[in-house]
C-alpha cells in the first residue's frame, strides 16, 4: 500500500457513513488487519456494510476473529445499529467461517455482485442483528 492508498483511506474514513479500524496484535502492536462499516444507514434501517482484510502473515491466527468482534460491538453498542451485513465471495471459506464464528446468518446469494479485480463476483450475503449479538462467543 502506497502512502497514496493511506491517505485516501483516511480520508474516507472521514465520511459520515464510514467507519474505519485498524485491527492489531495485542502483544506486537503490528496492524494485522483492516475492518470498515460503510454505508452506514440510521433511521428505520440501522444497517451497515462489513468489510475487512487480513495480513498474509496474520492469517489463520484468531486475530481478525477477535477483531471483528470489537468492531460489532462497536457497531452494535457505541453506533446503536440493529444490523450488519457482510457480502462475501463464494470461495472466500476464511471468511465464511469467522462470519459463522460470530453468529452471523447467511441470508442469501448475490449473482454477479461486485467487480474484484475487474471481474463481477458472485458473494454471499451474510447479516447479524443486535438481537442475536453476544460478545462472549
């Protein structure tokens, strides 16, 4: 990642609709991953989209499932959401599974539903409600 790609990163951040977290290692203080809420919607929908990333050398590792469940509760308690929602691409089974691992419900399949490195990609649609959130999994 270029200091280019940083700084428009944090300038997105910046944006009403746009959480941004740095997830790093406790004991290493390295960032080990990244964890966004984007399109954040109040109102009668409460709802946000979910993304994240991993470091290579961090993979596998619990990190990203440790992270994500701060940025949920974040989302849940501090933003006051009633829902998140994750899409995610059929193969990704890393990512599949820390979903599950945190209670989300698949929802659905999204055909063609985003363009990853200039192809349209089918994703899963996975979702978890405040209703159905508990910290302690």
């Amino acid at each position: 990642m270029t200091e280019a790609d940083c700084m428009a990163y944090i300038n997105r951040c910046q944006r009403e609709d746009v959480e941004g977290s740095l997830i790093c290692c406790a004991t290493t203080q390295q960032i080990v991953g990244v964890a966004n809420l984007s399109q954040i919607f109040y109102g009668p929908f409460q709802n946000a989209y979910l993304g994240y990333y991993a470091g290579v050398d961090f993979a596998g590792k619990g990190l990203m499932t440790e992270g994500i469940r701060l940025v949920i509760d974040h989302a849940f308690k501090k933003l006051r959401l009633h829902r998140v929602e994750a899409n995610i691409q059929t193969g990704n089974t890393a990512s599949i599974n820390l979903v599950k691992r945190l209670n989300f419900t698949k929802e659905g399949f999204s055909e063609r539903y985003l363009k990853v490195n200039g192809k349209w990609r089918d994703h899963e649609r996975w979702a978890l409600t405040v209703e159905n959130w508990d910290m302690t999994l």
